[in-house]
C-alpha cells in the first residue's frame, strides 16, 4: 500500500506525525511524497485557528483529486472536535482523533478487505503519547512526554481536542531516550502540549525529568515551548551546570500588554518574561530565545502594541515567532468586542517581523568566531561538501565536512553569516 501524510500544525503534531510514518514503514508500506498519486492519505490537523481548519479540508479534497479510489483519512485536533461536520464530506472516508492516530492504519487495512467501517472513528480526548521510542525520519530525535492542556486560554481550543494534561512515566521517557541514543542520536527534544505540566498527574515535574536525563550516558537535551513564570530557579540551575542542556529556550510570551494578556487569560505579566530573559542570558550568555507573539487579539490598540514593542525592547531574546489573531469557533475570544482590522494586523506584524531579523541578524553576528557543536542533519543542495544542521544553541548552520553523515555530530567554528544561517568549519 502506497501512503501519504500531511502534517499541519504544532511540533506535537510533527512528531505524532513521525511516529506514525515509522510505524507505516514498519507495517511494510510504502511512504510517497504527499503530492504523488497514493492508496491512503493522512492529513494529521491542526485547529487553532478557523484558517487551519479550512486547510486541512481543502487538503483533502485536493487529495481525492489526485486519486479517486484513494482513501482520505482526517485524524488529530480538527478531527476531535468537529466529527459531526467532517464525516459530512464525500472526500473524507475517516474521520480518528488525537487519542487513536495509530489505528488509521487499522482502519485502512480493514477497509481495503472490503470490511465496513464507520467514517466516525473518534475516541474521547486523550491526546497520544507512544510508550516506545518510534524513531524519526531527522537527525534530532523529538520526544513527546506530555499531551493535553488544563489551561482555558480564551483564544484556544486544543484542550477541548486533547483533553486534559497527561504524562509518561520518567522511567519509560529515560527508556526512550536511551533507546535513540543507541540508535544514534546526539540530542532528543522533549516536547508536548503544554510541557511544563509534565508530571502533575506522575508526582514528579518537568525539572526532575530534566535531572535524570541529564544524568545518564546519553545524548544532549533540548526542551520546546515553556510560558514566561514556568522556568524556576531549579530548572535554571540544570541550565547553569550541564552543558548537555542546551542553551536555546523558546517562550511563549504572546502579548507585552499586561491588559491582553488578561483578555487572553495568560496566568503571568509581561515584566516575568523580561526578568527571566535576563536570568538566561546571564547565565549562559549566547543562548537562543524564541519568543511566540499573538498580533491583533481584541482590545489590542496602538498603546497595547507599542507596550508589546517596549517589553521587548527591554528584554533578551533572539527571534520572534509572529501570529496573526484568527477567532476560533468556540473559544471565549471569539465574542470579544474591540476587533483589530486585517490591514492594522498585517502592519503590526511586519513591524515585529522587522524587529525580528534585526535582532537575529544581530546575534548571528555575535557568534562569529565562537566554537559551537553542531550535529548534521542533512547535505546541502547547493554546496557540494557541505551538510545543513544545528548548533547547541539552535543556529542553523552550513558546515564545511566531506565525508559525513546524518546525526554526526562535530566541533565547528562559526566564520560567517548567509541568510538565515551561519557557516561554520571544523574545529
């Protein structure tokens, strides 16, 4: 069976995505490219925004369109939440959720034996979370070890799509870890729904997580997205000692009004994001900060925005992730008064996005000349000789090596900046 895949959305959901492809692999399919003619097709959703819901379905009305036999499977956080109108459509044959994503590949098989199968195959929100180590198709490997949100933000819909907040136990992530080192993977990236609630349902916490798997003979550890008052003084001193926690935060800031925030429902103040901006910086002083931004939420004026530009203005970060605000059907901030029109949206972005490239131009700059570890992920299309990766800190990177391979990882010097990358030779 020839099978396709289409990700949108979170790195959650890129990762589910992984374990799904592997697991495809391992059932003897063969994996196409999602714009070749294939006997299945998996979209996996996203449905943060109303614009991603239309994605997706356009998505798989494009898919009929290159195969009509072909069969066209919805799972995922779109799929959880709206069943009743996705079954609806001719071109979807299945519609699984967040909880079930593995048994697509059942539902497939079973139909292709002319077995009858229900379109509606959602379970109850549970999120997903595979026991095993399923591999992954990159030279990093991505770990999720939380799915599921307690939080009610007033603009977001995923804890309806992935239930409440869950975790596996550290003994099974440590398993998982030690299992892609052996497979040969210097770094693994622990991520989920809202990370920093690993633990509440194990008795344990994201800190004590990052502890033990700092402590074994594996390899370096990368975490994604954290909010601005979820990185204590015990995480930090991790941070401080361990060179194999690597020195890249990404937080979630989404707004430096502290009054949108409040309409957002954000449990913190803009002023906690620019005091541990600066507790990172001064303990690892090139570490990388990603920072998520929300352009446009309602009651967002032109003083909101310019105390957005001044708390960043007065904080260490080193690029900004820039979201336009789209009301999502169901979620609080969809009803709110004091709308911000499209054109003043799409103005105030391109001024972050401005802000943005100086800022990581800037930094860019700032590490010629620094030795970095670099681990190689792929050759370059462009450059003979050269292989495309990422620094520790999260740089992406040209570097001159021939001959190497994939998860190699090498000590470099970064000589210059091109584009959005460095270069960087061996040391």
């Amino acid at each position: 069976m020839r099978i396709a895949i289409k990700t949108f959305g979170c790195k959650a959901n890129s990762t589910d995505s992984d374990a799904l492809f592997l697991e495809a692999k391992r059932r003897g399919y063969e994996i196409v490219d999602e714009n070749a003619s294939a006997d299945a097709y998996v979209i996996n959703t996203c449905t943060v925004t109303e614009n991603a819901d239309r994605d997706a379905r356009h998505q798989a009305n494009r898919f009929k369109r290159q195969n009509q036999g072909a069969l066209v499977a919805m799972v995922g956080c779109y799929a959880q939440v709206a069943k009743d109108s996705l079954v609806q459509l001719p071109e979807v044959d299945f519609v699984v959720g967040t909880a079930n994503k593995f048994k697509v590949l059942d539902h497939f098989e079973r139909a292709f034996k002319n077995e009858f199968l229900s379109k509606d195959q959602v379970e109850p929100a549970k999120g997903f979370l595979p026991e095993q180590f399923p591999g992954s198709r990159y030279a990093r490997a991505t770990i999720k070890v939380q799915d599921g949100c307690n939080y009610r933000c007033s603009f977001c819909i995923i804890p309806e799509a992935r239930g409440r907040s869950r975790s596996l136990p550290i003994d099974i992530i440590e398993n998982q870890v030690v299992q892609a080192y052996r497979e040969g993977f210097k770094e693994v990236v622990l991520t989920g729904i809202h990370l920093a609630h690993y633990g509440w349902d194990q008795n344990t916490d994201l800190v004590e997580l990052v502890k033990r798997l700092l402590k074994i003979d594996g390899p370096r550890v990368r975490l994604s997205s954290l909010d601005p008052f979820e990185i204590p003084a015990e995480l930090l001193e991790l941070f401080k000692t361990h060179e194999k926690f690597c020195p890249h935060f990404h937080i979630a800031l989404q707004s430096g009004s502290d009054s949108v925030l409040s309409g957002m429902r954000r449990i913190y103040q803009a002023k906690e994001f620019v005091e541990i901006t600066h507790k990172i910086n001064s303990l690892r002083p090139d570490t990388f900060i990603g920072v998520d931004v929300i352009v446009g939420f309602p009651g967002e004026g032109e003083k909101e925005f310019q105390e957005t530009i001044d708390c960043l203005n007065q904080s260490y970060w080193t690029k900004l992730h820039v979201f336009s605000f789209s009301a999502r059907k169901g979620t609080s901030a969809a009803s709110l008064d004091r709308k911000v029109p499209d054109n003043i949206i799409a103005e105030r972005s391109e001024v972050l996005r401005k802000l943005s490239d100086k800022t990581y131009l800037n930094f860019m700059n700032s590490q010629i000349g620094k030795t970095k570890k670099v681990i190689l992920e792929r050759p370059s299309k462009k450059h003979p000789n050269v292989w495309l990766g990422h620094t520790d800190n999260y740089l992406p990177t040209y570097t001159l090596i021939s001959p190497a391979h994939a998860k190699m990882e090498v000590t470099c010097e970064v000589f210059k900046v091109d584009g959005d990358r460095v270069w960087t030779t061996l040391k």
